[in-house]
C-alpha cells in the first residue's frame, strides 16, 4: 500500500467517523470509519519506513566503473544523498 492509498483511507475513515450520522442495526459505521483512519495511518507510517528502500528521497546512488582486465583496478563511487 502506498501513501496515496493510505491518505485515501484516511479520508474515507474522517468522512465516515465524523462527518456520517446513520442509525443502523448490525454495525456501526463510525466505528469503521476508525479502523479505516488507523489501517490508512500505519500505512502511511510503513511506506515512510521503507521510503528510501523503494528509491524514494534518501536513496543512495552506486556507479560502478571497470577499467578492463589489464589494469585490474576498479572504481566504486557510492553518493549517499540524506
């Protein structure tokens, strides 16, 4: 789930647990407004943690340059960007 999934879900979850007021026997629809605010929160908050993982801002950058066989040197340029 990405973040526009979860700020989705945490739309729906605020319209339903405030701004909806229906009578209904069975379940009670501002209580699913919560679950779905909560699952679109940590959501949110996993897709943040593995942000920089899936080559969002913060992802390092590594740039491999073989000079061939006969010198036997190889140069590895990392950019950590934070």
């Amino acid at each position: 789930m990405g973040i526009g999934v979860s700020l989705i879900l945490i739309a729906v979850g605020a319209v339903l647990a405030f701004a909806v007021n229906v009578t209904s026997s069975g379940f009670d629809i501002n209580t699913i407004g919560w679950i779905l605010m909560i699952v679109g929160a940590v959501g949110a908050l996993i897709s943040l943690v593995f942000w920089s993982s899936w080559g969002g801002v913060g992802g390092g950058r590594r740039t491999v340059v073989d000079e061939g066989p006969a010198t036997r040197r190889r140069t590895v340029v990392e950019d950590d960007v934070v």
